[in-house]
C-alpha cells in the first residue's frame, strides 16, 4: 500500500473515532446526564404552577438540551413523590414537617422561589365592589356556621352592600394541597374554634363545601357557579377575572392582596425565618400586611445520586431564583426579597452528588 493510502486509512479511522467520541458525548457518555441532553422531572404545588411552566418555556430557550417537565399535582402529591423518588424535584407551598422529613430517605433541603397569595373569590351577581370580610367571618363561613349571604356578620363588613339573601356555596381543594395548608394555617390562627375541630394541612376535614381538584379546579367550580365562594392563588383569580375580597389583617386594616401587600407580609415576618427557610408568614403583624401570604418551595435532595441530573437541577434553581425572578410581578408573584435570595444562593451551594459541590 502506498504512503498516501496508508494516510487516508489512517485519517478515515480518525474521523471515525471522532464522531464516536462526539456521539459519546452528546449522550452523556451513555448516562443520558452528562454534557449532552438531561431530563428532569418535577411535580407538586399547583400555587406557582403559572410561573414554573413560564421558566421552563423561557430556561428552555437558553438551554435546549434540558428538558424540564412539572406537574400541577399539589404539594401534597409533589411531597409524596419526592418522598419516593420518582421525580427529581418537588414543589410545595407549606414547609414539609419535621415527620415528613425524618420519613423521607434523605436530607431534603427547601428553596424558597417567589411568594404568593392566598384570596378569597367569589362568584355572586349584582355586587360590583369588592366584598370584606374580617378573620372570624372567613372562619365561620368554612366552618358552616354563616351560611347565606346576607349573614349580619357578612353584612357588618360590607356596609352599603345589597347582599342577597341566597345560600353560599363552599368550594375548598379535594387533593392534598399547600394552598390548603397556607389557608387553615391562617385559619388556625385567627380562629380557637377552626384550629380545635379542624386544624391546619394540606387535608383537612372540611365542615362544609363541594371540592376541586387544584386551584384549577377551585376556580373552574366558582366561575361556573353562582353563590359560590372558595380560595385560590391570586394569579388564577386573575387570569379568569374573578373578583378577590379584602380580609382584615392583624393590624385590623382591610388589606387588598397584591404584590407589595405579599412583600410587606414577608418583610414583618423576615427576623423569623429560621436557618432551614420553612417558615409560616400567615396573620403576619405588619400593618400593610396581606393576611393569607405565603412563601412556596422547590425541594430537592440535598445529595444528588445523578451528578449530571444535579448540576442541570441546581443551575435551573440558580437561575430561577435570579433571572426567573423577573417574570414573578406579571403573573401576580412578589420577587423573593433580596435577603432571602442569599440565603437560598446558599441552600442551592449546599447541594453536593457524591460529596462534590455542584454549582461551580
């Protein structure tokens, strides 16, 4: 064979091999989680779900090769399967509890993300301003004690209002939810009566009412309606056009919520957030405070069995928590506040695969 036969063979084999090695890599040296295409797979609260499907349209045009899908399914369900490591990720409004935790076969670490509201929607023709309704109102009405709409405790909140005289119907979540939990919460802390025979969860016993699946399911249940008052998060209220009341908060002003009436709720409740970030800032103290506030969480596994999994996952929560912060005021969420970002920037550092740190 002549010497520049010899030469093609030899450079026909080394173009071979190289795209061997390229394919390789494309496909994360055969793990499907190195350099090339990741998968994560994410499921719990339905509360942020308008903004989680939001960053992961946006995450996805700057990183194609991460494929990012979340379940609305509750945070009752995203705790479940994070719990039984059949998602990557879960998402819950309330803090998991120290049980769950203990139950779970790792150390899970919160990531607060954006904060939210929980409000009070109705569905009742003829009123056009919004309703008010003090602690003990809301209380009593989920608890079945107030039951038409003209109720003098209803009406002693809204002077003026020609309320009627029809029966209301109670829409509350059917499936396990942080929603849920934010809202009995609250409950249990304006009311001895609510936290004695029904108590905060993401399930409780509910007195009275038709249930819905999600916050999607809540307020589909109230628009199609009459006479029927629940709770959502505030996005879903406004995306559909749902009118939210103003409730009194602990300072006894009727608070409207809204984005800065969220923040203010945090700022009250910022020298009680302690190391591990789960905290309740329900009922809060500050006087421009929105009562039903609430932070919600992605949770994670503190050590990561997958190192290319985890890097994708904490580089996509390093993101959110900066860049992903930008879309929150749109969709109704209140940026978390600049202190806090810090302090999740260090619980996103802490998360390690095999002892090694994964965010460089």
């Amino acid at each position: 064979m002549s010497v520049s036969k010899r030469s093609l063979k030899l450079v026909a084999w080394m173009v071979v091999l190289l795209l061997g090695f390229v394919a390789l890599a494309c496909n994360g040296g055969g793990t499907g989680s190195g350099a090339g295409s990741v998968s994560l797979q994410g499921a719990g609260a339905t509360f942020p779900n308008p903004l989680y499907q939001k960053w992961l349209s946006e995450y996805g045009k700057l990183h194609p090769n991460v494929k990012i899908d979340y379940q609305s399914i509750g945070s009752g369900g995203g705790v479940q399967q994070l719990k039984g490591q059949t998602v990557d990720f879960g998402a819950s409004d309330s803090p998991m509890k120290d049980e769950d935790l203990k139950a779970a076969p790792g150390e899970i670490v919160h990531i607060p993300t954006v904060l939210g509201a929980v409000v009070i929607t109705y569905n009742l023709t003829g009123i056009n301003q919004p309703l008010r309704f003090s602690p003990e109102v809301v209380a009593d009405i989920f608890l079945g004690k107030i039951k038409k709409w003209n109720d003098p405790k209803i009406a002693a909140d809204n002077s003026g209002v020609n309320l009627p005289t029809t029966d209301i119907t109670v829409v509350h979540r059917s499936d396990g939810s942080g929603t849920s939990a934010v809202f009995t919460d609250y409950l249990s802390k304006v009311s001895p009566e609510w936290k004695e025979k029904v108590g905060a969860g993401t399930s409780p016993s509910w007195p009275v009412g038709l249930g819905g699946k999600g916050n999607e399911g809540v307020t589909g249940q109230v628009k199609s309606t009459p006479n029927t008052l629940g709770y959502i998060e505030l996005a879903y209220a406004v995306q559909n056009k749902l009118p939210v009341a103003e409730i009194k908060n602990a300072s006894g002003t009727f608070i409207t919520p809204s984005i800065d009436t969220v923040k203010a709720a945090a700022a009250a409740s910022a020298a009680n957030m302690p190391d591990d970030l789960r905290i309740s800032i329900t009922n809060a103290a500050g006087p421009q405070a929105y009562p039903i506030s609430s932070y919600t969480y992605i949770l994670v596994y503190k050590n990561q069995k997958d190192a290319g999994k985890g890097k994708a996952l904490v580089d996509f929560l390093w993101w959110g928590i900066h860049d992903g912060e930008g879309f929150a005021k749109d969709l109704q969420y209140a940026p978390l506040p600049d202190d806090i970002v810090k302090r999740a920037e260090a619980k996103i550092n802490s998360v390690t695969a095999n002892g090694a740190t994964l965010r460089q």
